[in-house]
C-alpha cells in the first residue's frame, strides 16, 4: 500500500508492506518521481534481490521523470503583458461540467478566473496570438499554460480549451462557451 503527495519544493511517500511488517517514508525536497523509483529499490533490497546500482541509475525511465515546475518558469518580463483587442476576449464563459469562468480586466492586468475554484485556477494573463493567450496561475503548484480559443465565421470568440499541463486535475477535457 501506497500513497503520495506534494507541493512545490517538497514531496512525501508513504509505502506499507504488511506481510513484511515493514514501512517506508521517503521525505525529498524536489517533486519528481525520484521518491516512487528510490521505494521500488528499496522494496527490492528488502526483498534480497540483487541490484545493479549502476543499472539503476542509469535507467532510462529515470531521464523522463519530469513534471512542469521542474523545468524554468517562464521569465514574465519576456511575456506580452499588453493584449491588443482585450475586449474581445473578455467576459463570461461556461463548462458544462465544471461551471463559470471570466475573464477580466484587473488594473493593467488580463486576469482568467475558474470561478469554483477562484482561489486556486486564478491567473495573469499574457498575450501569445490571437487565438492563443499564457495563463500564469497564482498557485504556484499548478502550470504554467494556455488558453485556446475557437472563433466563429464572423472571427468572434466562441469559446476557449485549456493546455495546462497536469496530473492532477485534466483541464484538457474542458470546454468552455462564450456567455
């Protein structure tokens, strides 16, 4: 039995192995899957299988373990802070599932707020295309990522998808409408 969990900076593992009376707590200061595969060598060991250490760390499944915030974040001076014809891509939208979003003009800043979870899926939004805006959301656990959005003939916005990389939380599975 297992079970894990994080935010940026750190990351916990808790594993049980009852039929062992055995348990182990992997405390690392970095999220990345480094605690699941350190657990599976561990467990080997326990078991007295014999580990090639430089196997280990050589294994290739080791390079991809990688999640959003380990990469470098990007440099908001080098974002287009200004978004030509912000007016058109302001106001209110609706997911089906999920409910309300807005987006809003907040001082000098475009701002994308998830409206269930304002607190956490709120952001600062920069200018990529017309069609394509970066989110930079408050919560720093969540990815950097980008707002989609679809027009009609007349060249109007109809809605947005999110590309926001996550393993927690599928962003890609929502669509929001123009209200």
């Amino acid at each position: 039995m297992s079970h894990g969990g994080g935010m940026p900076g750190y990351k916990s593992t808790i594993i049980i192995i009852p039929e062992a009376g055995t348990g182990i707590i992997i405390l690392t200061n970095k999220i990345s899957y480094l605690n699941e595969e350190l657990a599976g060598v561990i467990v080997d060991y326990l078991d007295l299988k014999k580990i090639n250490w430089k196997e280990a760390g050589d294994n290739d499944c080791l390079k991809n373990f990688n999640f959003p915030w380990d990469d470098e974040t990007d440099s908001i001076s080098q974002l287009q802070s200004v978004i030509p014809g912000l007016a058109l891509y302001k106001g209110r939208y609706e997911d089906k599932a999920y409910g309300k979003a807005v987006i809003f003009e907040n001082g000098s800043e475009a701002i994308l707020e998830l409206s269930p979870s304002k607190k956490q899926l709120s952001g600062r939004l920069y200018y990529l295309d017309k069609n394509r805006l970066r989110i930079i959301f408050n919560d720093g656990f969540i990815s950097p990522g980008e707002i989609v959005f679809t027009r009609d003939t007349g060249n109007r916005i109809k809605g947005f998808t999110l590309e926001i990389p996550s393993s927690d939380f599928h962003f890609k599975y929502l669509r929001f409408i123009k209200k």
